[in-house]
C-alpha cells in the first residue's frame, strides 16, 4: 500500500501519497486539480494575506484553478497564465526555462505577447498551489519582470521543504520533504 502523509488546510484534511522522485527524495504529491472544496477553502486565506494587487499570474498546469479562484474572489477581470510550452496560435511569445522539483529537464515558460503587454507596468502578485525548490517561482518572477510587471507579492497553498523558511513568500501550511 503506498505510504501516505495526512496534511491539514483550510479546515480541511488530506491524505497525499508519497512518491518517491529520486534514490534519496520523496515528496508527498499535492494535486489541487480537480479538488475544487480545497480551492474554495483555501483560495479566501490567501486572498486575505495578499497585498493590494492588479493582476494575478500562475503557470501552468496545477497553478491554474487556483489563480482562478483567488481572481475571483478579488473581482478581477483577467488572470494570466505561463504555458510551459509555445502553442501554434501564441504570438511573439515571452520566454524563460525553469527547472521544477518535479521536472527531470529543463522547460520553457511563456507568456503570449498580447499577456506580456497587458501585464506591463501592473503590480502582480504571483500565485501558485506549491513552493519547493523556489525555481518555478524564480523563473516566473524573471518572466514578468521581462514583460515589466512589478512582483509585489508571491504566493502558494503550500511552502515544501526549505521553502518553509522563506520571508519572501505567502504561504497558508508547511509541506515536509521525505527521505
Ligand atoms: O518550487 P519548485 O521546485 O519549482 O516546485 C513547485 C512547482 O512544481 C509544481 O509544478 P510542476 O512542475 O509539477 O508542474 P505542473 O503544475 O505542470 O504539474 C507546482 O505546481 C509548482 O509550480
Ligand atoms: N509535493 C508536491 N506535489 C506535487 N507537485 C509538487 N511540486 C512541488 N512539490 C510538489
């Protein structure tokens, strides 16, 4: 039977398998996709730690459901997302790599240049379901400041690892890293 680690949010309780990544790293896996009773718990907590901010951004793909939520419950219009691959119909897209804990190979993030132009000169508040490593948040930071947002705050459901440790970042509950 897997291993499971019983983590509490929001009022609520989740019992995340554990998945070993490599010989010496196991995480214990946080799928928000699809747990729409965790987004809408959690989502109102962040909102609550936020700063005041004009637009939302994430990255694909677990990002994304939450970026909606905190979107709306701040009466925004728009939210943007960083795909991690350039689709066909994306013009003159923005690009940065990232390098994620889950990610054996580098990828790419990317925003499509209508996205880049409307995130220009807005205060954004970068939102996100888990922070480990910190290279995805790292490279969506460099990814709006390339198209010139102002990153006033960053922000995740979960803070994994070291990540715990960070003043930079918001965060509602601490996630361990296992052995
Ligand atoms: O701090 P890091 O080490 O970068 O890890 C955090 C990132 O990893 C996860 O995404 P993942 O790379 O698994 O991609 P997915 O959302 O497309 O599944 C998570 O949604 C964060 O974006
Ligand atoms: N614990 C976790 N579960 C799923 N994706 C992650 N990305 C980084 N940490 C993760």
């Amino acid at each position: 039977m897997t291993n499971t680690y019983t983590l509490q949010v929001a009022g609520l309780e989740r019992d995340l398998p554990i998945i070993r990544l490599t010989e010496n790293l196991s995480i214990a896996s946080f799928v928000i996709l699809g747990d729409a009773e965790l987004l809408r718990e959690a989502s109102p907590l962040l909102v609550d730690k936020l700063p005041e901010v004009d637009v939302i951004v994430t990255a694909e793909a677990k990002g994304i459901p939450l970026a909606y939520e905190v979107t709306n419950q701040l009466g925004l219009s728009a939210y943007y997302v960083a795909r991690k691959t350039v689709k066909p119909y994306m013009q003159n897209p923005l690009m940065n790599e990232v390098h994620s804990i889950t990610t054996q190979a580098k990828q790419t993030l990317c925003f499509d240049q209508k996205d880049a132009l409307e995130i220009k000169g807005k205060r954004v508040a970068i939102i996100d379901d888990v922070i480990s490593t910190g290279e995805s948040l790292r490279a969506l930071e460099e990814l709006v400041e390339l198209a010139g947002g102002n990153v006033v705050a960053k922000a995740a459901i979960l803070a994994e690892g070291d990540a715990a440790k960070r003043e930079d970042i918001i965060f509602l509950e601490e996630l361990p890293l296992f052995d």
